[in-house]
DNA sequence: TAACAATTTGAACCTTGAGTCAATTTTTAA
DNA sequence: TTAAAAATTGACTCAAGGTTCAAATTGTTA
C-alpha cells in the first residue's frame, strides 16, 4: 500500500472515528453531515467522496464495532480459560472494546435500528456469531455443572443490557476506571450463573 | 370533570400512548406527527390541539414513565419488606411498568437524549429521585449487613441498564412471560449483593 | 513542466416533516 | 333552535439536512 494509499485509509479511519463520536453524542438523526465535515475541517461534499450515504456511514461504525467484538472473541477461545473465566473475559473485553476512543457502544446501543434493511442484515448475522458464542460458553458452564440451569438467551440480553448501558452514563470522572468497571461487572454478572457446589 | 373534559382526557391519553408505541418502534425522528394522527384517524392540526409541539409530546411520554415508576415507589416503601425483598420488588415493578401497553421502556431508552434541556431538567430530577431512592435499599441492606459492601451508584446503573434493555429484545412470542422475565431478573441482580453470611 | 489523478469545494436541488391557521364541522349549552 | 365553544381539517410555509456535481485545487507521475 503506498503512502497516499495508507493516507486515504487514514482519513477514512478519522471520518468513522468522528461520525462514531457525533453520532453517540447526538444521535444518528441529530448529528449531521455537516457537523462532522466540519469536525475534520471539510465541507460535505468530501465526506461523499469516501462514504456513499449517511446510511453507509453509519454501517460501518457498527461493522467496526461488531469486528472488534468478534475479534475480541477469537482471543477468549484460543485462551483455555473455564467458562466463568471465560465469560469474564468476555464481558471485560466487550466493555473495553465498546468503550474504547470509537465510543461504539452508544453507537450500537442508540442507532441500530436506525440501520435499513440491507444494512442491518449484515449487521445482525454478526451479532448473532457474537451472542451464539457466549450462548456456547454458558451452555459448555452449565453442562460442566460449573454454571446453573437458566435460560440462555435471557441472561445473554441481560448481561448485554448491563454492559451496553455503560454507555450512557460512564464519565472518566467518575471515582473507577473503565477496567475496574469490567472487573466488577463481569464479577456481578457472572456470580448468580455458579451453581451451589461450585461457590 | 364533565363526559366532555373526560373524554377529553382519554383523546390524550390515547394521543400519548399512540406516540409512545411509535417513538418506541421507530425513534424520535423517524416518528412523524402524521403519522401519530394517522393512526388515530386524526390529521396533524388535531394533533396540535392537544399538544404545543412534539418535544412537548416526547416530554409528556417521559414524565408519564416516571410518575408511574414514582408511584411504585410510593407502594414498596410502605410494604415494611427487607432490602433485599424490597429491592426485587423495585426490579419487577420497573420492568412490568415499563413494559406496559405503553411501552414506554423504549422510549425512556432510545430517545431521552432527544429532550430539550427545558423538558430533560424536569425529568432527570424525577429520575434522581427514583434513583435516590433505590440507592437508600441498598445503603440500608449494607448497613443492616444484608448487602455486601459495593460501589452504589455503579450496581443501580448496572441493574438500571439490564432492565432497560429489555425492552430492545422482549416479545410477547417468547417462552418466558413478562411477570417470569421480571422474576428471574429480580433474583439474578440481587444475588450477587447478598453478603455471604446471609445466604 | 505538463498531463493526469485524486481530492475538495460549495452552491444548488430536493425531500421531508414540524408547525401554523383560517375555515369548517361537531358538540354543547342556553 | 340557535349561538357559542370545542374540535378538526388540510393546505400552506419554512427550515433543515441529505445528496449531487461541475469546477477548482492539490498531489503525483511521466
């Protein structure tokens, strides 16, 4: 790839990077074109030059997202760690990852039904890979007798409700870190799945 | 109040929760006035009869959420319950309030930030107050040794964000009831607060 | 140095939807 | 029964923002 090449991929990168933190910000209807040509020190019609559509904009900061996350899982099961260790982690990395420089969680948590259909395809068949990982996990804890009997998918939506609302209301002010945010949810989270005689 | 005003007030009514289903289905924005009324059999001019303007109406979906979970409130702080008991009950009563015929779960999630700050400061100090609230249970469980020691503000956001979050995943055609999805929550968000010497 | 390619500009177009309001219809009260 | 009040209509205005594109600028290559 030559340098004008790495450049353009660059500043591509920095447009989803802005339109990510507007769009968290604001909201995928409030933050507008302008504002985050603007933010860059371009007007519009530059912004045309590297995405098709606002709609197409805002495809690729969840597919950045949801390529994260699935990375995120490559390194969980390449790990050997149990699978309370194991969905730890997941939750930990899920939260990093979501709340990292992009703020993709807002993102995901604010606008993906905002997503048309031909986009959220796409988006949806990522995120059930996702999910259908961690149902794995706990399925894999609960047959070790590691985990208790419970329904899967509601405590998949519920642990991803917990950690997506981080979102809204996490401050790096505020008296914990990020890290030591993940720490206590994965602990919260993960402590009623322990069956009795694993305690 | 005269059948004229009552029926005026059920014209409202059904004004609002008519908003709230679709605020709730399609966001904010994607919500149109017309729409509303059109589903009502209206056209917009009604629409403006009743309401000054559509963050007016966004403002009355929200204030409606909040008085009702305020009255919750109200009832389990008269039910003499221990805190952890006392807590679940908060957990169940916010779920099934909100995932009421209003569906107003997913309009508190998905378009809060959508108030102006005019509208929002009226609801966020509603809201502090059933936060304050709940943050009251859990000091008084850790006091009484009930509850361990945990970073409050951080386990209502937690416990806030799981339940919010259902209304983003629950149908009617899933296997678990609303009353059971309440339960089950309940019991999952609290476990992890007992302190061992009271399990 | 000139031709070509990549990138950017900014004005214009177009659609959408919030909001308005005079006129009309419906309901109520005297 | 009529006048007044309440409620509704629907056409219109206007602003906002997504999108387009010809022209211009900047960067690269021969």
């Amino acid at each position: 790839m030559s340098y004008r090449e790495e450049r353009a991929a660059e500043r591509r990168l920095n447009i989803l990077k802005t339109a990510a933190r507007l769009f968290s910000e604001k909201g995928y209807h409030d933050a507008t074109l302008d504002e985050i040509a603007r933010e860059l020190k371009y007007t519009k019609g530059s912004i045309y030059y590297y995405i098709s559509s606002k709609q197409d904009l805002l495809f690729q900061c969840h597919d950045m997202a949801m390529n994260l996350l699935l990375e995120n899982i490559e390194k969980v099961r390449d790990s050997e760690l149990p699978p309370d260790a194991m969905l730890k982690e997941v939750i930990k990395e899920h939260i990093e990852t979501l709340m990292s420089e992009f703020n993709l969680v807002t993102v995901t948590l604010g606008s993906d039904y905002e997503l048309e259909d031909k986009y959220s395809d796409i988006i949806i068949k990522k995120r059930d890979l996702y999910e259908n990982f961690i149902a794995g996990i706990i399925r894999d804890g609960i047959s070790r007798r590691i985990f208790r009997e419970v329904p899967v998918k509601v405590v998949i939506n519920l642990i991803m409700g917990a950690a997506n609302w981080i979102g809204r209301w996490y401050s790096e002010e505020g008296p914990m870190s990020l890290q030591e945010i993940g720490q206590f949810y994965a602990d919260y989270l993960v402590t009623p799945l322990m069956s009795r005689n694993s305690a």
